[in-house]
C-alpha cells in the first residue's frame, strides 16, 4: 500500500461540521491542506477523524483473585492494563467513571486493605434473538443461503419450536424437548460445524466439483448407523435422559432450600417427566395412589410461557366438602369437582367436569364462579309462548340454550352463567337450530284422535301441525287469539283440499296417460282428425301362413 494522505475539509455553511478526504497524490493533498488553513483548521476534530485510521486498542482485563480469612470465597476485581489510548478527547461514560485501574501487581503479593465497597451487580442474559440477529448469527456459522432463511425461520414457527413474540423468538417447550432428544441420541448432527459442512458439499455439487451420490452414500452410512444404536433404546431410558437434561428448565431452584420436585399433592412423591396417551407431561412418581399431572409448561420465566402448574385448587364445595379444581386437558381448560372414585383395576366413577367457555381465561377463575359452571345447565326461566322452561348449559360444542327439543347455540358475546330471560326467548326466536325443530304454540288435542295441535311461525308465516299434516294459516286467521276449534276446522280443510287434489290429480293424469295411448294407437289418425283431414284407411292385417300338415 502506498503513502496516504487523510485532509479534512470543513463545510463552506457549517465550518464545525467537515469531511475526510483520503488522497494519493501529494500535490492534492497540499493544495487541500493549503485550502484548509485558509478557512480555518481545526486541530481537535482533525485529532478524531484521524484516529479513525489507526489501529483499534487493546483492552487486557486480567482477574485479580482477592483471598483473606474474613473472606467467604474469592472475590474478584477488574484490573485494567496500561494500554495507549488516542490523544482524543471523550467525555468519560456513566460505567467507566467507577472503574480505576490498578497498579502492576504480582501473584502472592500483599494487599493492604483501604476500604471495602459492597455493590451488587446482577446477571443479565444475553438478549433473544429476533428475525435479523438469527439470520446474522447463521451467516456466520455458515448454515444455510439466503435463499433458505425464510424457510428456515418460517420452519421453527411452523412447528411450535419457538414462537415471535415483541420481535424476539421465544423457545417454545416443544423445542427443547426435540433439542435434548437431539443433542443426546444425535449430536453430530445438530453441531455448528457439521451442518455448515454440509451446506459446503452441496454448495460443490450444485457447482459440480463432487458427485451427490457420494455426499448422499458418506452421509447414509453414519446416519444409518447412529439409527440403528438408538433403536436399542426403551422409551423408558429415553424419557430418564430428557428428564435429567430439561430437570433445571422445567423444575427451577425455588430460592428456598426446598426440592423442586416435591409433589405439591402428595408431598412425598417426586415430580418427573413421563409420556402418556396424549403426549409429554409431568406427573408424580406416587402413581397410580397420587394423581398429580402438570402440562409440560413452566411456570414463569422470562422465556414468557404462559403459567400453568396443572391442578390449581380454587376451594371446597361448600355442600360435599369436595375440592374444586382448575386443570388442563387435551380439549381446553375445564374445572373438577372432586377426584375420580373406586380402587385401582375398577370401573372408576368420574367427578364433575365443565369446559371453560370462550374467552374466559383459567387466570380469571375464582371459586364462586367455578361453582357457577359447575351447577350448570342452569333454568333460565319461562317461555311466555310454550310455558316451557328454558335452560342454559355447556356442551360438546361449547355454551347453548335448551327449550324443548330445540337447542341454540350462544353468541360469542353472549354469558351462558348471565344470560337472561329476553335474551334467550330472543336467541329461539332467530330460527331453528341444528339438532331439533322449533317448539310451537300447543292450542289442545285434537278431538278425533288426541294428538297435539300446535301453532308455529315458519319462513313463510304462520302454520298448524297435527301429526304430519301441516296447514297454513289464512289471512284472516290472527295467530294470537286462535282457538283450538278454529284450528281444528283450518286442519280440516287443508285435509279436504289435500285429498280433493290429490283425487283429482290422479283421474286427471290417468285421463290423459289413457287418451296419449289410445291417439298412439290410432296412428296419425288423431293428428289427422284435428288437422280436418279424412282418415287414411288402415291396411288389413297380413294373413299368417300355415305349416301344411299331411292328410
């Protein structure tokens, strides 16, 4: 490299505000420089843009180990090496106005005791990663191409490895479990290196340079042979390795002294990690005679899990004593009613249980309204039509209304522990529901066979049901003051209409079908007959020829 020239030229506006120029050529450079002292130099800010091109400094920062006998353990203090610093005025920053640096010391050597500052420094972690510094940090790992960084951070939200919460990743549950599977089964192959060797190979046979049969044949043959130890396996050693890594994420040091894996039902069992019908959870090692299960969820953290330690007693029922109980299943959060009944190897009876409806969260349930749930399905009054009560529950399908046969669903907005009277008669009225037809209005039995006659409102107004048949109301008919006698005498009608119709649309279509057949049968005749055109004569019949028999 040659001889470089650095000259700083101010703004013509701004004369405190300048620019480097760096040059090659000397005569430039001196007639820049010349240019310079006749605007005015400035030597403190010519000072800072040339320490730009110098050297960056070193910083030694050795630990200096302090032992004494009133000392609990060793204390370490920060010393700083004289090192040269550019001649640059800088304000000095809030951390650094504590810090002195220490004289040379040696190892053994005496420390006189001056004065002794008590501070407390807490340790942060580093920050997550967001979308920008993940991508970063694989570009200098060498894993991946920027064709393939969408999908590589797309992958890991997909799958409920992490989740992107404020900009930041937050490692989800699901990803450690299938990070300590990895890292203890298959280690090779979630190393920095060999993945970013990889990506080297087939960066060589997409350029050519190496056959992918062989990269392919080298990668199997290990992988295969890695598959094969690990088949030898039982879920049970499985389930202890994951356990035993995952024991200080799932399990923290409660500060206390106490054992973090101290069942809090039983108090004597050991919480561990077990596998069951619907995944991964916690459970007490006192089973089948202590039930504790907790979802494979910390408590709190700064990862930002939601809270969630499995059962979380809200109280007794104040009529069987029983405790009452928020858990987490496979379909939701619900609340309990007490523990399953009956001895190990018998039918068990079930408590109560009632899903939480939506948008109610676990957090938010208290005892009282837990019992609330649990009373369900609840009367909600009345009918003023039908004199049918109307009730209100939690199904399979979530918070509905009941009356009659007729079930409706609520609204998303709608409280199936507050709903009132009107609202609900309101909620019946929009419709039919799904799962049976809407009740109507009884008017009495009918007095030919006793059954039912009932008023109802259909799409098209109102109409009469007595067994199948149906009749609608005539305009001059007032649905609310009709009688039974009336009703019976506009059934009775629509029967008569019904079977007149029906009589006459049976002679009518025979009719016709016979005289279609009958003009068939008579050739063009009819065609001809209503054209006024004489008949043709029909040719005779052809004589059948007969066997000659011998006489």
């Amino acid at each position: 490299m040659g001889t470089r020239y650095i000259v700083l030229v101010n703004d013509r506006d701004d004369p405190k505000h300048g620019e480097v120029t760096v040059l090659d050529d000397a005569k430039k450079a001196e007639r820049l420089v010349e240019t310079l002292l006749e605007a005015g130099f400035d030597t403190e800010r010519f000072r800072v843009f040339t320490g730009t091109e110098m050297d960056m400094q070193v910083h030694h920062r050795p630990v200096v180990s302090l032992l004494g006998e009133e000392l609990a353990g060793n204390d370490e203090a920060l010393a700083e090496d004289e090192g040269r610093e550019p001649e640059v005025p800088e304000e000095a920053s809030e951390e650094e106005e504590g810090e002195g640096r220490l004289p040379p010391l040696a190892e053994g050597e005496d420390v006189a005791r001056e004065a002794v500052t008590p501070e407390q420094h807490f340790t942060q972690p580093p920050p997550r990663y967001t979308e920008a510094s993940l991508v970063k940090r694989l570009e200098e790992l060498g894993i991946g191409r920027p064709s393939t960084y969408a999908s590589i951070l797309q992958v890991l939200q997909d799958r409920a490895y992490v989740r992107l919460e404020k900009k930041r990743f937050i490692p989800e549950d699901r990803g450690r479990l299938v990070t300590a599977f990895l890292t203890s089964f298959f280690q090779r192959y979630v190393e920095y290196n060999f993945t970013a060797d990889l990506e080297g190979q087939l960066d060589d046979v997409s350029g050519g340079r190496i056959d992918w049969k062989t990269v392919l044949r080298d990668f199997w043959r290990a992988f295969s042979q890695a598959i094969e130890e690990t088949r030898e396996l039982s879920i049970g050693q499985v389930i202890e390795t994951l356990d035993e890594e995952l024991g200080r994420h799932f399990f923290p040091d409660p500060g206390d002294g106490s054992d973090p894996r101290r069942c809090p039902a039983c108090g004597a069992g050991r919480l561990s990690l077990k596998l069951g019908r619907y995944g991964a959870f916690i459970g007490c090692g006192n089973y089948p005679a202590c039930r504790y299960t907790r979802r494979l969820v910390v408590e709190s953290g700064e990862n930002g899990a939601e809270g969630d330690t499995g059962p979380r007693a809200l109280g007794a029922d104040p009529e069987t004593g029983q405790p009452v109980t928020v858990r987490k299943g496979p379909y939701g959060h619900y609340v309990q009613l007490g523990e399953p009944n009956g001895d190990t190897g018998k039918e068990k009876e079930k408590p109560k249980r009632v899903s939480l409806p939506r948008g109610m969260a676990p957090g938010e349930v208290d005892l009282d309204r837990a019992l609330a749930l649990l009373a369900l399905p609840r009367v909600v009054g009345v009918h003023p039509e039908t004199h049918e009560e109307i009730t209100a529950g939690i199904g399979r399908f979530g918070p509905y209304l009941k009356h009659g046969t007729m079930y409706k669903s609520l609204a998303a907005d709608d409280d199936v522990l507050t709903i009132g009277l009107n609202r609900a008669v309101a909620l019946l009225a929009e419709g039919k529901g799904r799962r049976g037809a809407q009740p109507g209005r009884p008017l009495g039995e009918h007095p030919q066979d006793g059954k039912a006659v009932t008023l109802h409102r259909g799409r098209y107004g109102p109409y009469l049901r007595h067994g199948k048949t149906l009749a609608s109301l005539p305009k001059s008919a007032d649905p609310d003051t009709l009688t039974l006698e009336e009703g019976v005498a506009i059934l009775a009608a629509q029967a008569e209409k019904a079977k007149a119709k029906k009589g006459g649309g049976r002679n009518g279509a025979a009719a016709a079908k016979g005289g279609a057949k009958k003009a068939k049968r008579g050739g063009t005749t009819g065609k001809a007959a209503a054209a006024g055109e004489s008949p043709q004569p029909r040719k005779a019949p052809r004589a059948r020829k007969s066997k000659a028999t011998p006489g």
